[in-house]
C-alpha cells in the first residue's frame, strides 16, 4: 500500500493561497477568478443607479453590472487587507461616477483606493465581483457571509440568489 505525503514546502504553499483568498473572502464554490471561459463584464464607471434584481433594487453600474460591499470595510475607508489576487478577484470601483436613476447624489462619494478614489456609498466603498459576467449578475452576494449588494439607501441586501435565478445560488 502506497501512502501519499504533503511536503513542508507543499502545505506551507496550500496553507499561503488558502489564507490569501480568506482574506478577501473569495473562497467559495465557483472555483475563483478566472475559472470561467468567458471574460468578467465591461466596467462602466460612469454612473451609479439602481437596477431590479431577484434581491430586489439594488446598485449597479452604468452598464449595469452589479455593485458589492465587504462587510468588514470601515466606513469611509478602504481597510480591507487585500493583496493582488484578492483585488483581482474583487475590484475597487474607481473614478467619479454622477448619480443616475434612483441614487441619492449625497450620498456617492469617494475614499482613498489602490491609487485612484475609490467610489463611496452611504460611506462603504463598492467592488465589482470579477465572476459576474453578464450585466446583472450576481455571483458574488453573500460569498462568505461578508459580500453583499447594497440598495438604494446604502444598506446592505442580505438575502440570497433565488436558486432558479443562475446567477448566483450561494444559498448561505
């Protein structure tokens, strides 16, 4: 009977990326950034609106593509400990967006990001999830418990993907 053994140096590297996509909260089950075969949805940072959705109306980008808070963000601040996996997995919304349909212009703002401002809501900064492919999707709500949309009024929307929906189901 042969028995397979984890090198030191094999479970120190599982134990690195392991760590790495827990900080950022991307270890769930879609398999991460790039797993896909189609590309991540064009950003359109333009604009900020609020869009229909399963999880009710929630904040989108001018095309349309779906906008997430992280949780454990401070407000008015970009502390999230994110290394360069982890920013590709989960964007920064950069620039200076105007205010479109059913977003209130007091409150998109901006905050210092990974070199350019980084957009504001309701005082929590806004990510892209790189898994979204098509304008409304929404495969990044509630991946570890810590990822949400937001709605209209700057609250987080905790409630899951619709199974029947596709474009999402995390089903936490």
């Amino acid at each position: 009977m042969r028995r397979s053994r984890i090198t030191v140096a094999g479970f120190a590297l599982a134990s690195a990326l392991t760590l790495a996509l827990a900080g950022c909260g991307g270890g769930s089950g879609n398999g991460g950034a790039g797993s896909g075969s189609q590309a991540p949805a064009v950003m359109d940072t333009s604009t900020i609106k609020v869009a229909d959705s399963p999880l009710g109306k929630i904040l989108v980008d001018g095309g349309g593509r779906t906008l997430y808070l992280f949780t454990e963000d401070g407000r008015n601040t970009n502390s999230m400990n994110c290394d360069a996996a982890c920013t590709k997995l989960w964007p920064h919304l950069e620039g200076r967006p105007k205010a479109g349909s059913g977003v209130d212009a007091g409150l998109v703002g901006s905050t210092k990001g990974g070199g350019k401002p980084q957009v504001t809501y309701a005082g929590h900064p806004l990510y892209y999830y790189a898994e979204d492919r098509t304008a409304g999707d929404l495969k990044g709500q509630g991946i570890d418990r810590i990822w949400y949309v937001m709605n209209a009024q700057g609250a987080a929307v905790k409630k899951a993907v619709p199974a029947s929906n596709g474009s999402g189901g995390y089903g936490y």
